[in-house]
C-alpha cells in the first residue's frame, strides 16, 4: 500500500479505525461514525469479538445489522477483529482510534484504554468526540435492558436493530393492568 504521511494512503485517504462491541449498534455510535467522516475519508467500523462479555447478538448478527446500516455509506468499513485492538490496527491503514465520550463517567475507562493502547503502539492516538446531546444517555447496555423488560427504544437504535431485539427478547404481549392501591 502507497502511504503518502500518517493516517494516509494513495487509495484511501484520511482512515480512522472505530472499535467497540456494538453489540448492537445505536444511533449514538451512528452519529459519531457520520460526524467522524466530516473530518476523515474513510471510517473502519470494527467490531470486538469478545466472549467473555457475553455478547447478546453473535458477531455475524452485530455485523450484518451494521453492514446494513451503512450499505449505501461506501466510506464506511465494516469489520470484526479478535484479539488486541493495536495488532488489528496495524494491519489496516487507519492509525487513529476513534472514541466516542459520552460523560465523565465514561472518561475514567476510556483514558485506561487509551493509554493501554498508546503504551502497546507508540504511534497510536485515540481521538475522543463527544457524543451529540441527544444521545449522551444511549448505550448498548442500557438498550438491551430497556427492550427485554419491553420498553419503547424506537429512535435510538435503527429500526432493525429493534427488529432483531424483539426477535430475541421474546416478550410475551401482555396487557398493561393498572395497579390500584385501595384494592
Ligand atoms: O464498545 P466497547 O465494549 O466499550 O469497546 C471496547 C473495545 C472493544 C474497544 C475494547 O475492549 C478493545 O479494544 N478490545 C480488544 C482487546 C484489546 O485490545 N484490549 C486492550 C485495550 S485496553
């Protein structure tokens, strides 16, 4: 591959490598994937396999819902890696790690990875955005959580993510009963 200076090649231009579990994908992750390509030519969309999180899609399923997001973005990559994030990096021609922040709870972890990651390749930056507001309390965490007890996260994750957790959350329709405290 022709590199032309760091971060570039001939062919691909400015690539920033975006990690995570994605598991699954919100519009949290979306938004920073979009506003990173104001900035970048190309976007690698990389997800960790990672058992020992117990994923709640497999990561053909993480993949597939985030292929068919981005199908008509062709400056997005999307692909799956195993084991240490710097060697996957290494083999791509992206050398900075995108982050998304959401709060200062968030920073505590990220700055551990970050310097984890600095400290394993010395040439390698992690470049933190700050989530939008309107999705500063999206996570992939909370989602699940929210649609196994059958909440509502229409508009926060893509409509076939939703799909695909209503598929594994199978919750039986229940009508809702209003509780009545002089019974
Ligand atoms: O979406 P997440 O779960 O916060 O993403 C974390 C991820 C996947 C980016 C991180 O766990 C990772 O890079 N895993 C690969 C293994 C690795 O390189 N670990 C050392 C970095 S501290």
């Amino acid at each position: 591959m022709e590199k032309s200076k760091k971060g570039e090649d001939k062919n691909m231009g400015k690539v920033a490598i975006y990690p995570g579990s994605f598991d699954p994908i919100t519009y949290g992750h979306i938004d920073i994937v979009e506003r990173a390509l104001e900035i970048f030519d190309k976007v690698i969309v990389a997800i960790a396999v990672n058992e020992e999180k117990r994923p709640l899609f497999s990561v053909e399923e993480r993949l597939q819902m985030v292929k068919a997001f981005f199908k008509d973005t062709p400056k997005v990559i999307v692909d799956s890696f195993k084991g240490l994030l710097v060697d996957y990096v290494a083999k791509t021609n992206a050398i900075v790690i995108l982050r998304g922040l959401r709060a200062t709870s968030d920073f505590e972890y990220e700055f551990h990875m970050a310097s984890m990651n600095r400290s394993l390749d010395t040439h390698l930056d992690t470049l933190f955005m700050m989530t939008s507001k309107d999705y500063f309390f999206v996570s992939s965490r909370t989602i699940k959580e929210v649609a196994r007890l059958g909440g509502g996260v229409e508009g926060l994750v893509p409509d076939l993510v939703v799909r695909r957790l209503k598929e594994k959350f199978k919750l039986p329709v229940t009508k809702r009963k209003q509780i009545r405290w002089d019974d």
